[in-house]
C-alpha cells in the first residue's frame, strides 16, 4: 500500500469517524487489530454495536467505495466483529446485538468529503 492510499484511508477514516458521531453514535474504538484483520471503527448506536467498514475513493475513481465489500471481505467482517465482540466487550451483547455498517466516503478536489452511512449493509 502506497503512502498516498494510507493517506487517504485515514482522511476517509477520520472523515467517517466524524460522521458518526454527529449523527450521535458513539465511537468506541478505531482501527482495532488481530492476527485475521482490522476492524476500521466499532461504535455505539444506542443499544447496538456498529462494526463499521469504511471504504475511501477519490472523486473521480472507477469503483464507487459500496462495490469494494465483496462477499469473502463481508464474511471477514463478520468473523472479526466476532472475536471483537468476544475480546473487548464485558458482559452478554448488547440488547441491539451488532450490525456491520458500510461507510463510502468520496474524497472531492474541493469541499468536505461525501460520506454515506448504510447501516447494516454487510452481513
């Protein structure tokens, strides 16, 4: 990976990160690791854990950041969002249990970025 695309997942991550919150989700943890991958931001949406993947692309790229989650990514997903949930969570989940969110971030030339949140859109 090129410095110019950590550049930009960072810009997307703290871009999406942002959203979250002034949507009024509560981010718990950002770019959590284990040996079978990383989860981007795992948050709080009232009684439900939000496993959020968030996918940047540049304004004029060839692949919107929605079509970057194919079906062995989602099945990742899933399985990271259950070691999280058995690692890092105390007690029996959440009365919402988690859902996997889709944030596509598209980073224009000028103004803030275009961030789309679909909840529950992997899975």
């Amino acid at each position: 990976m090129t410095a110019r695309t950590q550049a930009l997942g960072r810009y997307g991550e703290d871009a999406a990160a942002r959203h979250l919150a002034g949507a009024g989700l509560t981010v718990l943890e950002r770019n959590w690791r284990c040996r079978a991958g990383e989860l981007d931001i795992i948050a709080l949406d009232g009684d439900t854990i939000a496993v959020c993947e968030v996918k940047t692309r540049t304004e004029h790229g060839f692949q919107s950041p929605a079509e970057a989650v194919d079906d062995e990514k989602a099945a990742r997903l899933v399985l990271l969002s259950e070691r999280w949930l058995a690692e890092r969570w105390s007690g029996p989940p959440p009365p919402g249990g988690v859902r996997i969110d889709l944030l596509c971030v598209v980073h224009g030339r000028r103004g803030a970025a275009q961030v789309v949140h679909l909840p529950g859109a992997v899975g």
